[in-house]
C-alpha cells in the first residue's frame, strides 16, 4: 500500500481545491480521502492531476525529427543554408523537417537547394508534414522527372516548361520517400524512441495515442512499454486494413485532405486569390468502405480532417455510422478538426464523434490563416463552440509538427482568439485539464487512467507548484513540469 497527499487536485473532470490523501494499491487508486490524516505519505505533492495522455503524436517522427536537419522558425535562405550545412548526413542524403511557406520570404524551389547542395542529395518536410521540397539530385535518385505520373492523391509540382519544381505533395512525397534513405533501419533509432519518451513522461505525459507508419509498430511497442499506448496505424493510400499485422494495432488514422500549411485542407471556398480548393485525399465511398471493414477488428477510427469542406464531409459520414460503431465498440475520431462550420461542430456533439485537436498549432498557423484564409480564420480552432455543443476534445500535439509540451498546449487552448485572427474561442484551464486527461482517455479506449477517483489506475503526475494558483500570480504556465510521475503506482525514472 502507498499513500500519496496533496494540497490540491484535478480529478479528471474539476479542480477540487481540497487537501487529498490518495491511497495506491496494486498500482489502483483505492481510496480518497479529503483531509490529512498522520499516516506517513510515499509522497507529497502540492498539486496532482492524471498524468496526460497525448491523443495525437508521431512518436516515430518526433524520435527522427532529433536526427535530422530542424527547420523549425527559419525564415531566410541564409537561415536554412547554415542548417543544413550543420545536419547530420543519413547514408549519403540530407534529411529535414520543420519549414512553413508562410514564414519563408522566397518561395521554395529545387533550385535553392542545388545552390546550396549541389551534388547532395536532400529532402525536406514541411512543418505540417504534408509537402516535401528536394532539389535535383534527390529527384534523379528517385527517377522523378517531368513525365512522372504522380499517384493518386498526390501532387508533382512543375514549373512552366513542365519540369519538376522540387515540391511534391501529399501521397507524391511517397515518390521521393521510396528512395531517400529510411532512418526507422538506422541502428539510432531505436535510442532516438528512448530519449523521445524520456522528454514525454518529463513533461507528465503518461499515455499515447500515437499515429504510425506500419514499419515503425513493432519497434515503438518495444521503446514505449513503460507507459500505455495505443497505436493507430497510417499508410497513404491505405491498403492497411487488407495487409498484416492489424492485429498489433488499435486503430487506423486515414485521410480525407491536406493541411493549411500547403493550401491542401480542403475548403468549400478558394484560397484567397486563386482557384485552390485543396486536395480530396480519400473519397467518402473509400473512407465508408474502411469503416465498415474496421468494425469488429479496431477500437479506433479516426479520420484527418483540416478544411471545413473535409471536416463537414467526414463528420456527416461518420454520423451515419454512429449507431453502429456504438454497438461494435468503435471510438470515431476527426483528428485535428481545425476549420469548421456551426453545423458540422453540432452534429459532431449530436452524435458522439470525437474531435482530436492540437490549440498549440494556432500560433503557427496565424500567418498561413492570414494570407489564405482571412475572414474564414475565425471558422478555425473552435474548441469553445465544440465544448458548447457537446463535443467531446481529445488534447494532442502533434509532435514533431509541435512540440509535445502539455503546459504550452493548454496556454494555447486558453489563448485562442487573443491575437484577432481567429474567434474568441478559448475555454479555460479546467476544460483543457479535462481534454489531456479523462476525454483524452474515451478518446482512445485508455478505461482506467484520466481521473483520480476510486479503481482507476495510479498514473499521475504530481508538482511542487498549483498551476491554478500560478495563474494568478504569475501570468504564464509554460514552465510547469511535474516533480514525479507515476504510472500504476510506481515512479518512473528516466
Ligand atoms: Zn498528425
């Protein structure tokens, strides 16, 4: 038996500001009680929560994202030449991720890249992970040429004289991917998951929804069976529900569009000034006929969806389902829910699909917003019309398009609509502490961990300090990290 006191806690759904002792057997909370008795405490805490699960991440790419070049803030060619020139090279090539056209001051092209690695192969990720920029030795490597035909969903960019640019998007980056090499082979790797997870449980992160290639699932179940996981497998286009090892996973992610960051979401009106709508990735027909084959076999559906056209048409999928995926047991999911209209938020709460959503990115995506959305900005991170309609918000981050920081997370879900491009739609710190911990949990089928209430496991996170009273009186929580984590009772050391 184990006792653990607080001063105050979040029990998973409200703030209880209330002296707790919390006793711990075979890793479960068996008891609270509201005062503090003489017992000897294992620990003592100024304040607890649940530890947080993070309901969205790229756990594989946040590890590799440490490996390769950061292009996280650049914004000059003179910025992202030091970087690459800094990276590591990986069996010959330069790999990276993390630039956003809508911070760049020039427009990405192959060309920039040959003046700056002229015989080096080299292949870029955009922050939202959805484009790739190479230059021509990267091209030549993977046969790419004006000819290429891309493949279905996917998108060759070329110049006027028919030429590749050097920006493929979507299911074309899996072009350029088939050649380049792939780090989840590298001997790295797999310390790179460690040290990954080392930062996550330091941040009080005591489960993962994590979003993978199907490669990259026997190696991640290895790294993170300290903690508890669900895997939800991708693979563009899917053929993943028909190929093996569906039995190791929880769940699949599928996408119906693009992102913002490469005017791929899609949108029932134009980018500002052009004739973009974004990009279909999977028709409706194509996403109805995996769902009716995950029932029975997944714990989890879950589909991309960024622009109001993609969410409005998934959602109203999805509703159509709803009774029977209820039934089957099946949790569905939007991931990312970014731009929406009233009425696809309604019938989301009408009908119990989950909205998985990352405030973090709201600062990255201002500038994006700006220039190609303006007004319809206001349509995007709309977490306090969700909570009003009934929606349920499951917290992720999306790492290693953000950093995975809960703390940095919540300011932005209190934040949104500060800055006077999107609404006034912040919620406050009890609703963000409730969607990292108990919705997080019914989001991905965790039964036992979310709340601190009697027969649910022990995984906790404890800290000298009480963010609610540190809000007050400090204007700021981002520094916030928890002094223990428990998971099932026991502390977890790195
Ligand atoms: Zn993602």
């Amino acid at each position: 038996m184990k006792l653990l006191k607080s001063d105050s806690f979040f029990d998973g759904e409200k703030y209880v500001k209330n002296p707790v002792e919390i006793t711990i057997r075979d890793g479960l909370i068996t008891e609270l009680s509201y005062r503090h008795t003489k017992r000897a405490a294992s620990w003592h805490a100024r304040f607890v929560t649940p530890a947080f699960i993070d309901s969205h991440i790229h756990l594989a790419g946040y590890a590799k994202s440490a490996m390769t070049a950061n292009l996280t803030g650049i914004r000059t060619v003179e910025e992202l030449r030091k970087r690459l020139l800094e990276a590591p090279r990986v069996s010959g090539w330069i790999l990276g991720r993390g630039w956003e056209s809508a911070h760049l001051n020039f427009v990405p092209h192959k060309k920039i890249l040959d003046f700056i690695l002229p015989d080096t192969p080299c292949s870029l990720r955009s922050r939202c992970g959805h484009s790739l920029w190479v230059n021509t030795a990267a091209l030549t490597k993977a046969a790419v040429t004006g000819r290429t035909v891309p493949p279905e969903g996917g998108v060759i960019e070329q110049d006027e004289d028919g030429s590749p640019t050097g920006i493929l998007k979507e299911n074309g980056i899996m072009l350029i991917e088939r050649a380049a090499p792939s780090l989840s082979e590298s001997s790295a790797f797999s310390n790179a998951l460690k040290t990954a997870l080392n930062h996550l449980t330091g941040y009080g992160i005591g489960a993962l929804c994590v979003i993978a290639e199907p490669k990259d699932v026997a190696l991640i179940r290895d790294a993170a069976s300290c903690i508890p996981l669900r895997i939800l497998v991708e693979e563009r286009p899917s053929k993943l529900l028909s190929s093996e090892g569906v039995g190791s996973v929880d769940g699949v992610k599928l996408y119906k569009d693009g992102a913002l960051g490469n005017s791929g979401a899609l949108m029932r009106l134009p980018y500002l000034g052009t004739k973009n709508f974004g990009v279909e990735i999977l028709d409706n027909a194509t996403l109805e006929k995996e769902l009716l084959k995950s029932f029975g076999r997944l714990k989890i559906f879950a589909v991309h969806a960024i622009g109001d056209l993609a969410v409005e048409m998934v959602v109203g999928l999805l509703s159509c389902y709803a009774k029977q995926a209820c039934q089957e047991g099946t949790i569905l999911r939007v991931e990312h829910f970014q731009t929406a209209t009233l009425s696809a938020i309604r019938r989301a709460g009408r009908y119990g699909i989950i909205a998985s959503v990352q405030p973090v990115q709201q600062y990255g995506d201002v500038e994006a917003a700006r220039k190609r959305l303006g007004k319809r900005s206001r349509l995007m991170y709309r977490l306090r019309s969700m909570l009003d309609s009934g929606v349920s918000l499951a917290f992720g981050t999306d790492a290693p398009v953000e950093s995975p920081h809960p703390w940095r997370n919540i300011q932005a879900a209190m934040d949104i609509g500060r800055e006077g491009v999107y609404g006034d739609e912040s919620i406050t710190l009890s609703e963000s502490l409730k969607c990292y911990t108990s919705s997080a949990a019914s989001a991905s089928a965790f039964k036992q961990l979310g709340r601190i209430k009697e027969g649910y496991s022990a995984t906790l996170a404890l800290y000298d300090e009480d963010p609610f009273e540190y809000l007050c009186s400090r204007n700021g929580i981002e520094s916030l990290r928890p002094s223990t984590l428990l998971v099932d009772g026991a502390p977890l050391t790195g």
